[in-house]
C-alpha cells in the first residue's frame, strides 16, 4: 500500500535538492502540482457526475439550451486570472535564476566544454584568473584544436596554472560557482539534476551557469541534449567538498599543472602557426 | 424547386448528377474524388502508424531490459542494427535511429496525414454540402506527395548511415552531417527531403481547404451556421499555409548545409576534422523550427477538437454549448500558437530576457484551453448521453486533454521547465497530448464516420473493447512518464542504467513498457473491425447517429458528387432536441420555422400560427 501511495505522490520522485534555489524551483513546481490536482479533481469530479447523472434513458429528452454569455465570461476570467498569477509569480523566479545580469559574483568560476561524448572543465587555479583562451578572449578562439579544446595560449603566464579535468570536477560548498559552458561540436545540456541546473551548452557562444550548492557529497552530471549514438553515456561526475578540501586539491592540481609545463622552458611558437585553421 | 425533402429513389438523383464512368485507376488510384483521398490518407496513415508503433515497441524494450535481447524478432534484425549478427541487442546509433524515426513517421505521417488529411478531405465537402473540393486535382496531389515521402524516408536504411539519427527536430549540428563528404546522401539528407515533401502535401491540402470552405458552402450556410469540425479545419488549414512555408525554409537552408555544406546554422572554430562550418548559428533554426512545429501541435490537435464538439453534441443529443466561444477559443488558440515557439527552447542559450515573453504568452494558452473543456462540459450538462464506441473516444479526449493541458502548464512555467525540460515529463505530456487527444479524436473520429465512408457499420462490441483496453493501458504507460521525468531520467537516452540517480526507476521502465505492449496489440482490435466490417458490416442507414450536420443528408454511400438532392441550409447544425419537434434532432437542411427564446430554439408549427413557447 505504501508503494503504491509513493507512486501517486509525484513531489516524492525528485532527486534530493542540493542548490539554494533548487527548493525554490521545487516549490513552484509543488504549487502548480496541486493546483493542478484540485483541477483535475474538480473537472473529472464534474464529468463524472454528468456522465452518470444524465446517461441515456429513452424517457428523457435532452435540453435545448445554446450556452450564456455570462457563464463564457465567468469562465474565461476566473482561469485568466489563476494561470497569470502562476505567470508572474514565475517569472519573477526565473528573473533571479537565470537573467545573465542576475548571475551572482563568482566565488569559483570554471569554463566547461561539451564535446561527443564527454565533459572537459578548466580551472583557473590558485590564482582565480584565467589566462589568455577562447572564452576569455574572443582572438584566442583560433587556437582551439583537438589537442588544445580551450584555446590556451600558452604564452600567457597568467595561465600557468590553469589545468584541465576530463569527465569529472569539484566545487566547494556554500559557494556562488559560476560555469562558462559552450562545446566544440554538436549541442549538449549541462544537467545536474540534483543542482536542478539544466543550460544548453551551443558550439559558438558562450553560456553562463550559475549555482550555489549547500550539500557535500559525489553527485552526477549528464547530458540532456541528444547529441548522437552515445549521447547515455555522456556522464561525468561532480564532488562537492568543503572549501578546505577544495584549496587543498586546488593547490595539488596546481602543482601538477606547473610540473606538466616546466619542461617546456622555450616559449611556445606564435600563436598563429600552431592553430588549426577554422574555415 | 423544392428542396426540404428526400428524392423519392436513387435513380432521381443521376438525373442532375451525371459523371461519365472513369477507368478504374482514375476512381482507386488517381481519383480526384474527395471520399476516396480520404481513404487512401487512412490507409496510409494506418500503415504508418503501425511502422511507428512497431519503433516505439524497440524503444521501450530497450529502455525496460537495456542491452538484453529482443524477443521473436531479435534474431532477424538487420546487422546494422544490432551489436553482432544474431545477438538481437540494438546499437545506441540505432536505438537514436528509432527515436528519430518514431516521432518523425508518428507526427509527420500519421496524426497530420490523419487530422488534416483524412478529416479534412472526408468532411469538408459533405458537411458544407458541396458536391467536392474546390481544387480536386491540387488535392489528389496533396495526397501523392504522401507515399513517395515516406519511401524516401524509410530509405535511409539503405543509406551507409541508416536512418537519420538527430531527433524527430533535427537539430543542427548534428543533422548537418558536416563529417560526411559533400553530396553524400545519408539518412539524415533523406529525412529532410522526405519532410521538405510532406509540408507541401499540407500547404496543397490547405490551400484548398481555404478556398473550399470560403467559395463552396451549400445555399444559405452562413459561416456561423458550419459545424465545429469544419470551423476548426479551416482555422487549422489557415495556420498550415502560414506556418508550413517557413518550415520549408529551414528545411531547405538545414538540407543545403547537410548535402552542399553551406554554413547556416554551423558556427566559427568547432573542433574537428571536417572543414565545413564558420559563421552560422545553430540557435537559429530552432528559432525557424519551432515556429512552425509549435503551430503544427495545434494542426495535430485543433480539428480533433472541432470533431469532438461535434460527437459529444450528437451523442448528449443537445446543441454544443456556447457555439461561439467554441469559434473564437479555436481562432484564439490559433493566433497565440504562432507567438509561442520560444517556450520550446528556455535552456536552449536563447536570453532569458525572451523567456519571460514566451512563458507569459504560453501560459495565455490554458485559458482558450479552458474554455474548451468548460463548454463541453457544459455540453454534457443536462444531455440524454449515449456511450457509443465514438462518444467513449471522444470523452477519453476530453479528459485526457484535461490532463495533457494541465502537465503543460508545467513546463509552460520556466523555472520548472529548467528541471523537467528534455526529460521524459515532456515525454508524457506530448504523449497525453497527441496521443490521449489528437488519437482518441481521430479514433472517435472514425467511428462516428466510418459510415459515411464505407456504407457499413462498424462492429459496436469490438469498438468498445477496443477503447476499453487502448484507455486503460493508454493511462498506464504514459503517466509513469511523468514519474520517469520528475526524478530526473533524461529523455532520447539509451541505457538509464549509466547513472547512479536513475537506478530507482527501472521498475517504472519495465512496467511501462509492458503495459506499452499491450497497448501496441490493443490496437489489433481497431485494424481487424475496420477492415471485417468493410466486407462483413451491417448496411448503414443514411443517418444513422440522428445527426443534423450535412453530411447525413447524402447517400448512404455516396458517390462521386456526393449529394442526391439540392442542399440549402435553413439553421445552425446543433439544434438537439428542440421543443415543439417530435424527433430530438432538426437537421440543417429540413425546413421550418423557429424562434429564439432564452438560449432555446423553439420550433414554430407552420400550419397554425399560434407561437407556442416551450418550457424550459
């Protein structure tokens, strides 16, 4: 019986919320959710009761009756003014969720790239700067390659110490982190259902994503947007760690980082002979 | 010239209806006979119907048991379809092919070719009284389109490809294909052309929908005196001609990237190996797409709603309840249909700033909506109701409409639409949509005319067991679809299993999809009765439902021309049990005197003139 009562309460199939505006989110949807019930309820109860009430007898005629003006009116303002109050109260959360002015100041920023079938992140390490790439400047988008996706030039010390994770990423908790999401390919759609974020992320432009999470834990990503045959498997997974574990792992990759480019003491040739032509 | 009253016989009526005898491809094949492209609509629309279900049916098997083998068929699937010969797995590559090619055969092939097609070339004529379409020859090429596109979709399986594999929309890039050689045809190239087609089959078909209704309606049809049916396919036919060209041109510029490789939708600096992109934007034909494809949900849907009206006044033998508002809901409706596309596209990185536009203007919907339900409701209220096999189908349209509208104002709402967006939420409601409505109307559709069109009457028994079991497990598969997208499973995707947050929903997979199979054989019920009573029905009378709307008037199976008597229209076509009439209907083309008292037409007795109200 319990199984069955789980069924029915739609509202208990969510995945646990973990973002600051994820209950939010959840709690419009648990609104319409109900108004919808009483709705339906009201309508089927209705229908139910007409349909039994006047069922066919042969002593009965219908009723020769062709609707009234004041009825239509009534039944056209009432639904009028219950759906744009859902409108509005709507619109006023998807103002502060997703209006690129309202994205908050970032604590962490990270630029993701979708590519079939994958997920590759960039940091911009301890220094909270990214260097010279595609995201941050518009000229670098000539240097995106097969092996250098983000574009970075390597000639900007700025950029030392951003480094890369593929299919996976980490963010600290109670953070405003904000994603520069775009993809080298087809479309994709960043999607942390229990961030309850979902952004296509287009080949092109860049997308901002925003999200605060409150929650520590191993969470997932996935793709929401077929992008072809393994679109499913299109899957990366996501740690939220407190700040103190995130600085440490920062500093770890940093210095991974900084060891992976040190060999190359000469400067990398001029930009422009080592890009892959894009047209 | 008297024309209230039947002829005497049927040889009366060649008189003034002459039609030389036509050689038998011209009345089967190449007919320019209304009734009979109607037929050929159904027959391969009932085809089509079958291929796409038969998709679906792989789908939800892979969906409920990912990567075990499929039965009774798995051994004889194609080898490009499977992982190895024989081992009756489908690829992830073909798992995309059937998505693509359900959506594509279900919307493009069947409930438009139906909705429009079928309905639109059997009733436009019959119930404006007019012997046949203003432009017979347009038509019949409306229809020949048909065929030859859906060959050359089903083609891609002998493309290098298979068939296409981006979605029943087709996004770019992807659907460009930029990896394949210029001119090569792939799937996807096939796909394009095969839509391309079928959209000019629409606007032919429309075109002439227009013109038949504003030129050829029987003496005295105003417009407010056509049936809902008619009123709804002509607002529907208005919206295929404005929005299906622009449809066309994406199509067109999307086929001249993926074969010629232009760049329209294909931005700067993607990387890959192929050098065929730079300077277009992707977001661009999703823009072009939805503007079409979100009218085209209401071209899916609107007629069914006209054919409903028109059932449910039939069978509660009462007039539909407030006329009118029924009109301008369905005008309503129409308009705000083109002002809506972007509600498609809130995460696809179009600004949100626009998103406010289009959820307010999305949201406005749910009240024509409303009014709908309400006046059938109320059209309902105080009937002597029937529950035919047609009347069922069409109540199973009303409350799965209910249902269907509200699911939408979900994802009407932004913010929500955030987390259910490309889910399988979205799978349900356009499945309680286009299934639950557009179908059950197009089956309630069938019944209430398969007598008209055939001569004979379906079998009553079989058409009921048939709604009984396709409503129930209608209901079981798709509303755990909506449970499926509250807890986050993505629609178009594989294997669910991948992901640890899904790992509680493979229960609800497998239950659907069991209950999706039986669905697929209930359907057996609705094929057999179709075709059983084509040879074996009862012999219909000329109005068997005591309907009042013209087509009743014709023939029992009428001919090339239609009608056997001249037709002119003395009132509206819902005057049900009208007080001072001994019979509970009043046909549209009998004559009499009537007042208008209180919302009620009175009959007034032509022979004493005494005005005898009736109580109400």
């Amino acid at each position: 019986m319990g199984d069955i009562l789980h069924v029915l309460d739609m509202l208990a199939w969510f995945p646990e919320n973990i973002s600051t505006y994820g209950a939010e989110l959840d709690n419009l949807f648990a609104i319409i959710y109900w108004v919808s019930v009483a709705i339906f309820f009201l309508t089927f109860g209705i229908l139910g009761y007409l349909l039994v009430k006047y069922r066919y007898s042969p002593d009965r005629k219908g009723y020769n009756y062709h609707g009234n003006n004041l009825v239509e009116v009534t039944w056209t303002i009432l639904p009028t003014f219950l759906f744009a109050a859902i409108g509005l109260y709507s619109d006023d959360i998807w103002e502060r969720t997703k209006y690129s002015k309202r994205v908050p100041q970032a604590d962490v920023e990270i630029i993701v790239l979708g590519k079939t079938f994958g997920w590759t992140f960039l940091y911009p390490g301890s220094d909270g700067k990214f260097g010279r790439n595609a995201y941050t400047d518009r000229t670098a988008r000539h240097l995106m390659s097969t092996t250098n996706i983000f574009g970075i030039d390597s000639t900007d010390p700025t950029g030392m110490d951003d480094f890369t994770t593929e299919n996976q990423f980490r963010v600290p908790v109670n953070s405003n982190i904000v994603v520069r999401g775009s993809s080298i390919d087809v479309l994709h759609s960043f999607f942390l259902p229990h961030a309850r974020v979902k952004q296509d992320v287009v080949p092109g432009t860049w997308m901002n994503i925003w999200f605060n999470l409150f929650k520590t834990g191993d969470y997932e990503l996935a793709c929401a947007e077929l992008c072809g045959g393994g679109h499913y498997s299109m899957r990366a997974e996501y740690k939220v760690v407190s700040m103190a574990d995130y600085d440490t792992w920062l500093d770890k990759k940093n210095a991974e980082a900084k060891a992976a480019r040190s060999p190359q003491s000469l400067p990398a040739a001029p930009a422009d002979t080592v890009a892959v032509a894009s047209h | 010239m008297s024309t209230a009253t039947l002829p005497s016989t049927e040889t009366e009526a060649h008189t003034h209806e002459h039609h030389h005898e036509l050689p038998w491809y011209r009345k089967y094949v190449f007919s320019t006979d209304h009734k009979v492209i109607s037929k050929q609509f159904m027959l391969s629309s009932l085809f089509f119907l079958f291929i796409g279900g038969a998709f679906a049916l792989f789908i939800r098997w892979q969906l409920a048991y990912p990567g075990t083998k499929i039965p009774l068929v798995g051994s004889i699937l194609p080898a490009t379809w499977v992982t190895e010969p024989g081992s009756g797995i489908i690829t992830p590559e073909f798992y995309a092919q059937l998505l693509t090619m359900h959506g594509s055969i279900m919307i493009f092939f069947v409930v438009i070719p139906l909705a429009l097609g079928m309905f639109g070339n059997f009733c436009i004529p019959l119930m404006i009284g007019t012997d046949d379409m203003a432009l017979p020859r347009l038509n019949m090429w409306s229809f020949w389109l048909v065929p030859p596109a859906g060959l050359i979709m089903m083609a891609g399986f002998f493309t290098e490809t298979g068939y296409a594999t981006a979605g029943w929309t087709s996004y770019p890039p992807l659907s460009a294909s930029i990896q394949l050689p210029t001119f090569t045809i792939s799937g996807q190239t096939l796909w394009l052309i095969s839509v391309f087609l079928v959209g000019f089959s629409s606007i032919m078909g429309s075109v002439n929908y227009v013109t038949t209704v504003l030129n050829k309606r029987a003496k005295g049809m105003k417009l407010f005196d056509m049936p809902l049916t008619v009123w709804a396919l002509f607002i529907t036919a208005i919206m295929a001609v404005l929005g299906t060209p622009v449809l066309a041109a994406g199509l067109a510029m999307l086929f001249m990237d993926n074969f010629l490789h232009t760049s329209f939708f294909l931005p700067d600096n993607l990387v890959t190996n192929s050098k065929y992109f730079g300077g277009g934007q992707p977001v661009l034909f999703q823009h072009v797409f939805w503007f079409y494809s979100h009218p085209a949900v209401y071209i899916m849907i609107l007629p069914l709603m006209g054919i409903v009206s028109d059932v449910l006044a039939t069978f509660s033998r009462k007039p539909v309840y407030g006329y009118k508002a029924m009109v301008f809901a369905i005008a309503g409706i129409a308009f705000l249909g083109f002002i809506v596309w972007g509600h498609h596209m809130f995460q696809s990185g179009m600004n949100p700033l626009l998103g406010t536009t289009f959820m307010l203007s999305t949201i406005v919907i749910a009240v024509p909506s409303s009014i709908k339900v309400f006046n059938w409701l109320g059209t309902l209220w105080r009937g002597n109701i029937k529950f035919t096999s047609a009347m069922l189908n069409a109540l199973a349209f009303v409350s799965m409409f209910i249902i269907g509208g509200l699911s939408g104002v979900f994802m009407a709402s932004a913010p929500v639409d955030i987390y259910i967006h490309d889910t399988y939420f979205i799978v349900a409601h356009i499945h309680y949509v286009l299934f639950g409505g557009s179908l059950f109307g197009i089956f309630a559709g069938i019944y209430y005319w398969y007598p008209k069109m055939f001569g004979k009457m379906l079998n009553e028994a079989w058409g009921r067991k048939h709604f009984y079991w396709t409503f129930v497990t209608f209901n079981l598969t798709f509303f755990p679809m909506h449970i499926l997208g509250v807890g986050g499973h993505m629609r178009r995707i594989y294997d669910p299993n991948v992901y640890d947050f899904l790992k509680g929903l493979g229960g609800i997979n497998e239950f659907i999809t069991i209950a999706a199979i039986t669905l697929g054989f209930s359907q057996l019920f609705l094929i057999s009765n179709i075709l059983w009573s084509m040879k074996f029905g009862k012999k219909a009378p000329r109005n068997p439902w005591h309907a009042n709307t013209l087509e009743w008037a014709a023939p029992e199976h009428p001919g090339h021309g239609n009608f056997d008597m001249d037709i002119t229209v003395y009132r509206g076509p819902y005057e049900f049990s009208v007080p001072g009439r001994e019979l509970d209907y009043w046909p549209q083309w009998e004559q009499g005197e009537a007042i208008s008292a209180h919302h009620n037409t009175v009959a007034v007795p032509i022979e004493n003139e005494t005005r005898t109200f009736g109580a109400h």
